[in-house]
C-alpha cells in the first residue's frame, strides 16, 4: 500500500514539474514572439490621413524604377527595395520621422518596412492595399 502511494505521489510530482515547464515555455515563446519587429499595417486611407495630417513625413516606393515612373503617390521617393540598405546612410536623419512604405502588392513595402525597424526605425508605416 505504501508503495502504490509513494508511486503515485511520484506521478503527481511528475505531472505537476512537467505542466510547469510547459506553461514556462509557452510564456517564453510568446514574450519572443511580441518582441519581434513588424512594422505597422496600414489601409490605404489611413496612410492618406497620416500624410494629410503629419508635417514632417517620408514616403517610400519600393517598387522599381520602371514601375514607379509610371505612376507613384506625390511626394514619394524610390528606393527599390532591394537597394534599400544601399540608402541607410540617407535614411538614418529620418530614424523617428513617420515613414510610409508602399509597393504593388504589399510584399516587398513589408520586408522593407521590417528591415527598417529591425535597424530602430521607430514609426514605419506599411500601406497594406495593392496598387492600382
């Protein structure tokens, strides 16, 4: 009899130590996860506003070149997004300005807008729409 207690007080332990470590590791992976660094999603319309209502405010095409010369949002510069890190340097002065990042479909303004916070860009902005 006291080995059947002292076996299944054994398996409570057990069950107990491994139900905490598993909460432990779940909490871990969920702190890692929010820390991450993702840039803002935004609609279209939501950017228009930003830009209406914001005085200092850079606005990147990552589209390119051919793409953006036939037809971009005013004021947009472009920097194709594969040549981004080529333009860090310029980029740097604008580390807490509001940056809005757009492409065709939403991809390539992503990876950007992800490189730039990754380096401590703080307010980027991703127009999430496609491009008509």
């Amino acid at each position: 009899m006291r080995k059947a207690i002292g076996k299944l007080l054994f398996c409570l332990v057990f069950i107990f130590l491994m139900t905490v470590a598993i909460l432990d590791y779940e909490s871990t992976q969920s702190a890692a996860l929010m820390q991450q660094t993702s840039p803002q999603i935004i609609q279209r319309e939501s950017a228009e506003e930003l830009m209406d209502n914001t005085k200092e405010i850079l606005i990147i095409d990552v589209r390119d070149a051919d793409e953006y010369e036939k037809g971009h949002i005013r004021n947009a510069i472009n920097i194709p997004y594969n040549q981004l890190e080529q333009h860090l340097d310029e980029l740097m002065a604008y580390q807490d300005t509001p940056i809005i990042i757009y492409c065709q479909s939403g991809n390539r303004s992503k990876i950007a807008g992800e490189k730039l916070e990754e380096l401590g860009f703080t307010k980027v902005y991703v127009i999430e729409d496609k491009m008509d």
